[in-house]
C-alpha cells in the first residue's frame, strides 16, 4: 500500500496553494505553456529518471515572465498609468519590459552599470527605458526605489512579492499536470521566489514529491539563511541569474516550512551541467538555468533510480561563454589535449612529430615554438601542441608514443600540469 503523504498546513504564509491557482488564469494566451518532456540522455548520465521543465522557450528566454505577468495584470488602471520600474541585472528585466510593453504600461528597469551590453540591448529593446546605476543588483534597488517614489512608479521586485511568488507557482501546476509523478524536483534559488512558488503547489498537490533547493556554492545565500551558518556571498559564477546575497523575506518563510533540504553546487558542475544540456538535449541553459542537473551531478546516489524534475529556468546565456564551456568540457574529457615537447631546434624535428601523431590519429589544432625560455637549451626549443584526440585512452597512447621517441612529455591543463 503506497505511503500517504499529508499536505503540509499552508495557510499562514504569506501566500498559499489558492494564490498559486488564482494567478493561473492570467497567464492563459499571454505566455507559453511550456512542455515538461522526459530526457533519456540525461538520464543515463545522472542514474535517475530525469524530466525537464523547459522554461528557455519563453519569448524571453526565462520563467521570470510568469511572475512579472501576474503583477502587471493585477495592476489597477491608475497604476498602470503611473508606469513600473524594477531593478534587475538580466531576466527580470526582460521579463517586466516585454509584457509591459505588451500591455501599454510604461516600464523602466535600473541595471548595475556591470550589466553586459548585451542584455542591456536585449531590455531596451522590449520597450523599456534602461538607467545604469553602481556596481551590483542591491545599488540598483536603491535607484529604482528612489526612482520610484520620484515618479509615482510601481515598483515589480523580483521576488519579493505576493503576486510574483503566485505566478512562479504555477511551473509545479503545469508540471504536475503533464509529466510524471515525480519523486523530487530541484529548482534554482536566487532570490527565492520560484522555489517558493513551486513549492506551495506541490505541497497542497502531491506532497510526496521532495523538493530540493539548489544554489551556486558561492552564493548559499539561502542556505546559509535557513541554516544558520554564515557563508560568505561572492566570486565569479556562470549562475549570474541566482548569485543572490540577500534573499527575499516571504520567500523564505515560505522555504524554511516546506523545503527541506539545499544542495550545493560548484563551478565545474554548472559548467557542466550547462554542456550537458546542450550535447544531450541540443537546448542552450545558462548557468542558473542548469543548476538543477548540476545537483544531480554533485550528488548522484540521494537522486539514483528516482523520477526526479528540473527547471531549466533560463537560456540567456552569452556566445562567447558557451564557446568557452563546450572547449573546457572537451578537455575535460581528455578530447583536446596540450602537450609540452623540450626538442632539438634543427630542419626536420616538426615533420617527425606531426608524421607520428598523423599515424595515430590526432588531429593537431595548434603549434606554438617557444625559443626564448632560460630553462630551454639553447640549441633547443619548447613545443607546445594542441591536439584533437578519441578520449583518454587514445591521449595516454599518444604520450607514450612520443616519450618512446625519446622526446620529453609534459601534459597541459585539465589532463596535466599547469602551464
């Protein structure tokens, strides 16, 4: 007989399950019911049953339309003309500029002066006026606050209200409706509101389902708020959309009754996750987006077997960083290889070696002779190669091949020393 799972009591929060459904309605037409679809790929890779909510199918590329909708709609007609404002270094900005543009509401966003051009450009472009102010998202807070009450604006926060919390919920209902039952779904936190919203639904719904935060590790804000345990905010992430040092009040609440648990995740396994996405389900995750797989990779055995949910939140990720991710990711997986060779500086030497590593199979993608070095004799010189292979085997195979020509190897970067 199936263990029965209570629905935990919800109703003193600060919004509840019948929040979540009310809020529903007005997202019907105005945004993409997006699918929740079952990943065989990533599956195999994780050891659990994997589904993904794909939330980078929205106009903007984020879920943050949801909540933004919710509140815009909710607006009374004088509040509408008063206009919005909002403080956001990405996805939030969008969010609000593009259904406010949609709707007639006049929209400003405050972004750090630190926002790249990129989604500055993507903003304006929605409609909206964009002011850069000082360095971080809580700068750009006290502008659009101030901005606010300058202007008579409404002010949408990005997680910190009612009607946001309300419409990110409705993720879990859309979720619970088309896939399977789930046995745990992890979800992303910044500020909180998603995972407050998803999981006020999945408590009333299908309170045997496990939700599980996740957060960057160098941002464990949230953890270290329902904890207790101070750990410092801070550091260069590839999950800029959840590097949040201060979480939302309601939020919180809402985590420490009906989440028990927070994974997390460094940089490597966003890295990752994110080149997972990609090769596995040929879909782009920025690095908020794909935490939650990146949970699943940190802690493979708590998800093993179990049918298990994620949230691929947001796919505003840069070119440029992809391009990154998907070369650290190949030499991580010993596919690009750099070797250090120590060699005689005469005719001939570099024919020799490109004719060996051509009857082995690698591929040479770069050279670099390096004359000047004092470690270097002076009839000698330092070559430093690039070179496409199978996978470890074939690279191991491959230095040894040179070593038995009697040439000194030292591997670079992930598959050896440093430079």
């Amino acid at each position: 007989m199936p263990q029965l799972h209570p629905a935990p009591i919800t109703d003193d929060l600060p919004v509840t399950l019948a929040d979540v459904e009310a809020a529903r309605p007005l997202l019907a037409g105005a945004i993409l019911r997006t699918p929740t679809l079952r990943a065989p790929r990533l599956s195999a890779l994780t050891g659990a049953d994997v589904w993904v909510k794909y939330e980078n199918f929205q106009v903007t590329a984020s879920f943050k339309e949801r909540g933004a909708l919710v509140k815009l709609s909710r607006l009374t007609p004088q509040e509408a003309e008063r206009g919005v404002i909002a403080m956001s270094a990405g996805n939030h900005a969008q969010a609000v500029a593009y259904h406010g543009s949609r709707l007639g509401i006049s929209t400003t966003i405050v972004m750090p002066e630190t926002t790249p051009q990129v989604k500055v450009s993507a903003t304006e472009a929605f409609g909206a006026r964009v002011l850069l102010f000082g360095e971080t998202v809580a700068d750009a807070q006290s502008e659009a606050e101030r901005v606010a009450e300058a202007e008579g604006r409404v002010f949408v926060h990005p997680y910190d209200d009612r009607d946001v919390i309300a419409g990110q919920g409705s993720i879990a209902l859309e979720m619970m409706e088309d896939g399977p039952s789930f046995d745990a779904v992890v979800v992303p936190i910044g500020g909180g509101g998603m995972l407050a919203g998803m999981a006020l639904a999945f408590a009333g719904r299908a309170p045997q389902t496990e939700i599980v935060g996740v957060e960057a590790a160098l941002y464990p804000a949230m953890w270290s708020a329902l904890t207790g345990i101070s750990r410092p905010c801070g550091g260069p992430t590839l999950a800029e959309g959840i590097a949040v040092r201060n979480v939302g009040v309601m939020p919180s609440q809402i985590i420490r009754r009906l989440v028990p648990d927070i994974v997390l995740v460094d940089e490597t396994a966003l890295e990752r996750a994110v080149n997972a996405f990609l090769m596995h389900q040929k879909t782009l995750a920025e690095g908020a987006g794909a935490a939650g797989l990146a949970a699943l990779l940190t802690e493979p055995e708590r998800f093993k077997d179990k049918t298990v949910g994620l949230v691929l939140c947001g796919g505003n990720i840069d070119p440029r960083m992809i391009a990154g991710i998907l070369m650290r990711e190949l030499e991580r997986e010993c596919r690009i290889v750099s070797f250090r060779l120590t060699i005689l500086d005469r005719p001939g030497m570099l024919g020799r070696i490109s004719t060996l590593l051509g009857k082995l199979g690698a591929n040479i993608l770069e050279v670099h002779h390096r004359r000047t070095f004092l470690d270097v004799p002076a009839k000698g010189t330092r070559l430093d190669l690039t070179v496409e292979t199978r996978d470890q085997a074939h690279a191991d195979m491959i230095q040894k091949a040179l070593e038995a020509e009697g040439l000194p190897v030292q591997r670079l970067g992930a598959g050896g020393a440093d430079w």
